[in-house]
C-alpha cells in the first residue's frame, strides 16, 4: 500500500488533467438511470474531494487506537500521556508550518522529499518482514526467542549472518526500536533481509523507470499496443478501454467545463456579462440562459 501511495504522491502533476476529467464528467455528464447514481464509481468522483479525507482520517484513527490498544497491554497507564502530548505537540508544529510556509515549497520537491521518505519505511518493512520470518524458524530450532535473550553469542544464527553487533539491538536497546520501525534497522542482519531489501528498491528504481518510458512514448518498451494499465486485470474486468476518452472528447469535455464555470460567474455576478448578449423581447429564460452560456464560453 505504501509503494502504491508513492506511486500516486509522485504522478500527482501528471494525474491533475486526469483528475479534471472525471470530475468533469461525473458534473456534466451524470447516468442517465437514476439507480445508475447510486454506483460506487459514480458517487467516487463526485464526493472524491471528501471520501479521500475522510477514508485518511478514518484510517489514522483506527490506526492510533490499534497501537495504542497494543501497547495498553503491557504498559501502565502512566506511560500514555508523555507520548500522546509529544505526539499532538509535533503534529502541530508541522502543520502550522507547512500552512504558514507550504507556499514557498516546491509542490514537487515536496512530493519527492516524502515519497522517498515513505520508501524508506516501506523498504524497511518488507526486509523487516523477512527478518522476522528467519528469526522465528531460528527461535524453533533453539526453543525460544534468542534475539530477546540479548546481543551475544547464540542470540542470531551465524550460518546467515551478514553482520552482528553486540549492541543497538531494537528488541532491548530503547531507542533503537525507532529506527527498527522507521528504517527496519537490525542489528544483526541476514541474506534474506539484506536481499530482500535491496531486491524492493530495484522494484521501485524498474518500474519508476517504466513509468517514467510510458509518459513519454505513451507504451512499455518494446510493447507499441501494452501500457501498464492494461497490466491490471481489473483494467479489462471493468471494461475501462471502453470508457476512455479520446483527446479530442477530453478537450471538448473540459471546454463546456471552462462555459459552465464562466456561466456561474455571470450569474453570481463576480463578472459582468459580455456585450455582445442581447436579450431580445419575448425570448424564454431557457434562451437567455443559453445565449449567456455560448457567449460566456467563447469569451472565457
């Protein structure tokens, strides 16, 4: 989930016009059926700009409460509030600056600077994942759990052992379990974590290469008629192909788009209406309305 959120953070320019499509397609053009707006797909676009929000807040709440909940168990309850004022305070302080100084940020050196923190962590999670899995066929072989037993000798199997420290160890060394968490960090690495983590960052570095291909050849190296997308089997589940704009369709989609927007600023009064409309007697509101629809788009 966290190599597919960076992903998306990295394509954010590049999915704005994709984004100003759907939005505008689920506004001006809405299904036809009235049972056809009750669709998932139909109500995500057109409450994308609070579901995205709200799915996030959801998520970090129930998050908070799972770890929070996990650590109760063995902690008193004296040890909450320190953590949980640090925690509020921090969070804070990085949104007041970044409402107070995001503007003088790159948008895009911004989005770079966090994926590749949000890479990290995920890098440091699957080599994590790995380490725990050796570590837990090693403890079956000793009858318990070694690496809790201390740093020394007989605590890690040397038979895939890359290096070893007797310190820093995250299970018991306070302090460290914060780089264990954040970068995966072990003091006592194995071939499958050391490969493991180097085999994710190749992923990314391919199919960030792949990507970046497809942009500018509009297909995969070597596949004229395939794109990633087409990749996904969802992709021809849904029928997505059948769905696709055409170039022409998006630039006459986003102009009654760019009319329907001057319209409301006419009609809100934030710009006067252009001159040329002159509303003859007799003529139906329908058709006065329509001619300040055509005229505000020629003009805007």
């Amino acid at each position: 989930m966290i190599s597919m959120m960076g992903v998306a953070m990295l394509r954010i320019n590049k999915m704005q016009q994709k984004w100003r499509v759907k939005l505008a397609q689920a506004l001006l053009q809405p299904p036809s059926k009235k049972i056809d707006r009750l669709k998932i797909g139909y109500l995500s676009k057109k409450y994308a700009m609070f579901v995205l929000p709200f799915v996030t807040v959801l998520r970090e709440g129930l998050e908070a409460v799972v770890f929070v909940g996990g650590v109760g168990l063995n902690e008193s309850a004296t040890a909450f509030p320190l953590p949980v004022v640090v925690g509020l305070i921090a969070g804070i302080a990085i949104g007041v600056i970044l409402y107070y100084f995001g503007n003088n940020v790159s948008m895009k050196l911004f989005l770079i600077v966090s994926t590749s923190m949000l890479y990290l962590i995920s890098a440091g999670l699957f080599s994590r994942g790995v380490w725990y899995f050796e570590n837990y066929v090693y403890n079956k072989k000793t009858g318990g759990d070694a690496s809790e037993n201390g740093s020394g000798p007989g605590t890690y199997d040397i038979s895939k052992s890359v290096w070893h420290v007797n310190c820093c160890n995250p299970e018991t060394d306070h302090g460290w379990d914060v780089f264990n968490a954040l970068l995966g960090w072990q003091n006592s690495a194995t071939y499958g974590s050391v490969i493991s983590y180097n085999i994710y960052w190749i992923f990314v570095i391919l199919t960030l290469l792949l990507m970046m291909y497809e942009e500018n050849n509009s297909h995969l190296p070597g596949l004229k008629n395939l794109t990633l997308a087409q990749l996904n089997p969802m992709y021809h589940i849904r029928g997505k192909r059948r769905n696709e704009l055409s170039a022409v369709q998006e630039e006459e989609l986003m102009a009654k788009m760019n009319d329907q927007e001057a319209l409301l600023k006419i009609l809100k009064g934030e710009v006067s209406p252009p001159q040329e409309i002159k509303v003859q007697a007799g003529s139906s509101s329908d058709e006065v309305v329509e001619a300040e629809y055509h005229a505000a788009g020629e003009k805007y």
